[in-house]
C-alpha cells in the first residue's frame, strides 16, 4: 500500500484555524498587559510628581500642556494646584544625548520658572559613572543597618541634581562644572552630565518662555 496522500485543503484549514486561534490568543494577552501596563505608568508617574512639586490636591497628570522646546524636543508641562490655585509645574523631557540611550528627566518648577527639583525617571546610563549623575539613593553607613529605623522621608539629596536649585534658564546651556563647592557634573560621566543638564536647561526655558500660557493650565 502506498503511503497515504495528504490532504492539501484539510492541512491549509487546519493550519488556518491554527493561525487564528494564535492570533486571537495573542492580541487578549496584548489588550490585557496593555491596560497593565498603563497603570504601571501612572503610578509611576504620579510618585515622580510628588517628589518634585509643592503639595497639590488636584490630579496634575490629568492637566497637562505639551510645547516644543527650541531644540525641537516635546516637553510635558503638568500643573500642580491646591484648592483650584496653581502652585507649580512639572516639566517632562526624553533627552537623547545620554551615553547609553534615552534619559526622561522630571523637573518641579516655581510659579517664576525658577527650578525647584530635579529627578531622573528613566535611563540606562552605566552604573557606577552615569547612575551617580541620575540616581537618587539614600546612601546608610554600618551605624545605620545596625540602628534600623525608617526609611528617611523625602528625596535622597544627589549633589549632581541639587546643583540646579534656585536656577533660572538663560539662553545658554549652563556650563558643566566639575570642581568646587558646588559641582553638576562627574569626571567619566561627562556625556550623561551634559544630557541630564541640558535636559533640565530645555524645561526651564521653555517654561520660562510659555509662563503666561501655564499660568492659565489647561484650558
């Protein structure tokens, strides 16, 4: 007896259902990590702005303005207020000047454009050299894992992301400062410095440049 002939047509139905059911199976995992996912953000995003705004009691990530820097990076202005006033901003930027990618840097900023916090949400610099520029860590000596305690509230102070306090942007990029009492850069780092600041120099010029627009949030 010959071997049995095979079934195009049953095989070509088969392999279609197949491929359906594949398909299908795929796009509800998709649909249900997306929904997952953009939570995650949220949250994530949400403890960025408490770090780096006053007290608000309204929801800034549902009032947000989006304006081009001069660079021609979008930057996402969100609006802190209490008890219906505006009592400051959250600037957002993907810089893409870092040494190992993209670095999303979160800035709190003052009714006046003055720069109040600094935080790095997202990077991928080297640790050790391009994390010492991004990182905020509470950093415990042996007396403190033997004493215990609690956690110590508010932001890890980073002497790099502190530098930038108090400042407004001017037209020009602030110098990146090594030595001194007061430093916003690392010696093997400089790359991640010069992003981070830069970064933080487009946010606040476009803020300062866009003040009477954010002065009235989102309309």
């Amino acid at each position: 007896m010959g071997a049995q002939e095979i079934n195009i047509p049953k095989l070509g139905l088969f392999l279609g259902v197949l491929a359906a059911l594949a398909a299908g199976l795929l796009s509800f995992i998709s649909t249900s990590t997306a929904s997952a996912i953009k939570l995650n953000l949220q949250a994530k995003t949400n403890r960025a702005l408490g770090q780096v705004l006053p007290e608000f009691d309204n929801t800034p990530g549902e009032e947000i303005i989006t304006l081009r820097s001069d660079l021609g990076w979008p930057v996402k202005f969100y609006i802190g207020r209490k008890s219906g006033e505006i009592i400051g901003y959250a600037g957002e930027v993907i810089t893409p000047e870092g040494f190992s990618g993209d670095i999303t840097v979160m800035v709190g900023l003052e009714l006046d454009g003055s720069v109040r916090t600094v935080i790095v949400t997202a990077n991928t610099e080297t640790p050790g050299l391009g994390t010492a520029i991004t990182d905020r860590k509470v950093q415990k000596t042996i007396m403190d894992l033997i004493k215990g305690g609690e956690q110590v509230a508010g932001l890890a102070p980073n002497t790099y992301l502190d530098w930038y306090a108090d400042k407004k942007a001017g037209s020009d990029r602030w110098n990146i400062v090594k030595e001194g009492s007061a430093v916003n850069g690392k010696t093997g780092a400089t790359i991640t410095s010069r992003a981070v600041g830069g970064a933080v120099h487009a946010i606040g010029k476009t803020c300062l440049a866009n003040l009477i627009q954010l002065s009235k949030g989102a309309e």
